[in-house]
C-alpha cells in the first residue's frame, strides 16, 4: 500500500520509497533483518522449529474397522456377501470402514468411506474388528529418492581470500508414491531448513533462509548465506537440506512423518585465492618474465 511517498510492509512497518518507486522487500536491509529474525523465532511457523513441527502438527490416527463386527447369524451372513469387493491385484476382498482414532481409543469414528482390502490385511483385525493402518516412519522416509538442493556458490570455482563469497540453494517440494504393508502411499517431501559447511571450520544453520544468486556482475557483496575465507587454499562447501513429510495412506488423510529427512547435496569446490597489487613497468616483449607478463613466475 503506497500514500505520500511511502510503502507499507507486510507486518505494519511504513518504508520510504524511492523517487515513487514501490517498496521492495528483497532489497531492503531493515525489513530483512527483521524477517530474519522472524524466522528464526522459536514462536514462528512450525516449519522453521522441528519441536514445534512435533507438537503442532495434526496427530490424528487412522484404521480400518470390520462394519459386520456386531451383527450375528442371518444379519452377519448378509453383511459378509454385502462387502463382498475385489482388491487392487483383482483378487476377491472384503470393504472395511475407514476410522479415525486407534486401537486402544474408545471414541472411533467412521469417516463415512471404506477400503477394498486382501483377505489377509483384513485377517489381522483384532478382537474388535479394528485393523491398524502402518505408520510410515523417518526410515521409509529416508529410503525415497528425495532429490538434494541445488548447492551454488558465486564466485567458483575460484574466489579471493577476505572477498565475500555468496553462496545460496535452490530445492522444490517433491511427491511420491510408494506402498507400505501392502497399503499404498502418498509422500510430500518438503525442503525447509538448510546447514552450510564452509569447508573452513565454519557453518551455517540450520536456518529456513535459501540466499539467493547475486545480480549479473556483481561480486564481493554481503548476503544472508556469504562467507568470507580469511585464509587460502583448496575447500569443499557442503549444503544438507532438511525435509519436512507428510504422507498419506490409501487416502485416508495427511499425516506428519516424526522428523527431518537430512539430504546432502554434492559439494562445490572453491579455491580461494589471494589477490596483490604492483606497480607494473616491464614491457612484456622486452621482458616475458616481468610481473604481469604471459613468462613470470608465479609467487
């Protein structure tokens, strides 16, 4: 919102523009700073603070539940053919109802659909009719072919020692389908922190923060994710993502998986050079060798 001269940033702060040019939030320090610092609150979204994810996100449990389970004699008989069905494979099944709650919770409730289901998957119903759905853990998570982020670095592979050298990510929520306990399953892997390893001793994160590539022809400029090596040499700048997942079984509903799937991306080498400054006299076709000439030594 603009008036007088002025814009209005997402949280209230008024900002000055700039010859009547709208305000930018990415090239403005102070809303960035303050965004940065929001981000990494621990009140903020819970995709930014794994304890909060834990808690915050919906912990309902689903199963399936036999429908004939209190019925008897001719009703029994009549509610067996009823749900009668053939599975995904085309072999012959049984429709069970869908519940929401688990298997030592009182106050199941049908959600209103069913499931065609093997006759062996519907023998594993207990004493009350109620068969668990699996629960796809941090470990079939992991076993997905979950993509790495883009890791870059500006300048490579060559950069100057005391020069800030940015760095930045580039990662996209993902989807697969797999199957589990013979149930198919629906996964959303989704990118939201992201740890540097500078190669130097010095890291960065986890933070929810990306960086971003610099304008064409820019260098040596300071950025969320930039780092300056104080001294030279060979390195290997590592980037690991942490995807958030949620996945969903035989749609019965969204569900968070318990933790982060950490995902390393392959590394960038840089080396870091130093950079000296002469006052040039030689001509380099009466001296090859001179400083600066095609001939000199190097050193």
């Amino acid at each position: 919102m603009e008036a007088d001269g002025y814009s209005t940033g997402p949280s209230g702060n008024s900002f000055a523009s700039v010859q009547g040019a709208a305000w930018d939030p990415d090239t403005d320090p102070a809303f960035q700073k303050a965004l940065r610092a929001r981000l990494m609150s621990n009140d903020d979204s819970i995709f930014f603070n794994a304890q909060l994810m834990d808690t915050a996100k919906n912990r309902t449990t689903y199963g399936l539940q036999d429908p004939c389970i209190d019925d008897k004699g001719a009703a029994l008989s009549r509610c067996r053919s009823a749900q009668e069905c053939t599975d995904d494979s085309g072999a012959k099944g049984v429709n069970m109802d869908i519940v929401v709650g688990g298997a030592n919770e009182g106050a199941r409730s049908a959600r209103g659909t069913q499931m065609c289901v093997g006759q062996a998957q519907a023998e594993d119903a207990n004493d009350d009719g109620y068969v668990p759905l699996p629960v796809f853990t941090l470990q079939d998570f992991q076993q997905l072919a979950v993509a790495p982020a883009e890791n870059h670095a500006q300048p490579a592979p060559d950069t100057l020692k005391n020069m800030n050298t940015n760095v930045y990510a580039v990662a996209q929520p993902q989807t697969f389908e797999t199957t589990l306990g013979g149930y198919p399953v629906s996964v959303r892997a989704y990118p939201v922190q992201y740890t540097w390893n500078y190669g130097d001793g010095t890291t960065l994160g986890p933070t929810p923060l990306t960086g971003s590539p610099l304008a064409d022809g820019a260098w040596d400029v300071p950025t969320d994710t930039s780092h300056v090596y104080t001294r030279t040499g060979d390195f290997q700048i590592t980037l690991t993502t942490s995807f958030y997942g949620e996945y969903n079984i035989a749609g019965t509903g969204w569900q968070p998986v318990n933790g982060y799937n950490q995902v390393t991306s392959p590394p960038v080498a840089l080396s870091v050079w130093r950079s000296t400054v002469h006052n040039v006299a030689d001509d380099c076709r009466v001296n090859p060798s001179g400083i600066g000439c095609p001939g000199a030594k190097n050193g």
